[in-house]
C-alpha cells in the first residue's frame, strides 16, 4: 500500500482535538457520573488524548476510563478466515446511571460502534451513550449510526482508506488518505 495522501498534520491534529475535549466540557459542568470508553484498539489511544486534554482544560481531577473490547460482539467475527486476537476490556466500573461518551479514531460503517454498544450492555445500564470519532467516513454507512462529536468529516470513494497515525506509535499525529490504484483498461 502508498504512504498515501496526509489529509491533516501535526498542528491541525492537534487543534481538532482540542476542539473535541472543548465540545464534550461544553455539554457537562462535571464529570462525577462520566466515563469514557475507547474502543480497542485505536479508539483506545485517542480516548486516552481526549481524557489528557479534558484533565487539563477543567478543574478535574480524575475522569472514569475505560477500554472496551468489540472482538466477539461484531456481526462478521466468525467470518474471518483468520484467528482474531481479542484485546482487553477494562471496564472496572459500573455503567449504571452514568453518562457514557464512547471513543473510536474512523467512523466507517457503523459496525465496530453497533458492536460496542452490545458489548456496553454487559457493563450496566447508562443514562446515556455519546460517540467521538476523529473521522467520519459518513458516505459510508451500513447501519443509522452517527457520531456526536466528530473532528474531521471524510467525503471518499469506498474503496479508499482513512489511517489514523499517533505519535507514540507512528512517529507524528496526522490522518492520511490511501485510494486504491484504477486497473489501465
């Protein structure tokens, strides 16, 4: 696969999540009955950004987290031809009466987020489920699943991939386009 074509850098990645943790401190005066969720295992990392920047941009503390593992809750697990490999859940708390804001980094289909609000159900019941993502592929959609927060929307041909890249694991933030290579007739 190309390096692909970078739709947003460094300072620009930095800003939209900024942003974001700003638009979630809008909608809550505290965070005592919040958590949030990333999905594993990209969702997880941006999540973990978005908890950093709520800490430091409000008088909190600490903000309940967790990671939420959708491996056997998506409607295609036993079609893949090889073994998938589950990650953790961490959720050491109740979701009972709590105010949820679950994070994924691409909102494609609508699957994975589908997947996770199944998996949700095991952990209690929540007042309410809000949904982060960095970006929103929203042409796309199999399933009437839209996110509340949303830091950049892609508009893309299906067969084109969206690649989030973290600094801790890539060497720089940025959001990169890969289109697949037309056959020449």
């Amino acid at each position: 696969m190309s390096r692909g074509r970078v739709i947003l850098q460094e300072e620009a990645f930095r800003l939209t999540l900024e942003r974001l943790s700003y638009e979630i401190i809008e909608n809550y005066e505290d965070f005592a009955d919040v958590c949030i969720i990333g999905i594993q295992e990209k969702g997880v990392i941006l999540a973990e950004r978005l908890v950093q920047l709520l800490i430091k941009n409000t008088q909190e503390k600490d903000i309940t987290f967790g990671k939420l593992d959708i491996t056997f809750y998506r409607d295609d697990f036993r079609m893949k031809g090889t073994p998938l490999k589950a990650s953790n859940t961490e959720l050491l708390f109740s979701l009972e009466g709590k105010h949820v804001i679950l994070v994924d980094d691409v909102l494609y289909t609508g699957r994975s987020v589908h997947a996770a609000m199944s998996a949700l159900q095991d952990h209690g019941r929540a007042d309410t489920v809000e949904l982060v993502c960095l970006v929103d592929r929203r042409f796309n959609r199999h399933l009437p699943i839209q996110a509340d927060y949303v830091g950049l929307t892609v508009d893309s041909i299906e067969e084109a991939y969206v690649k989030v890249q973290w600094e801790d694991f890539d060497g720089a933030d940025k959001i990169l386009i890969h289109t697949p290579k037309r056959e020449q007739a």
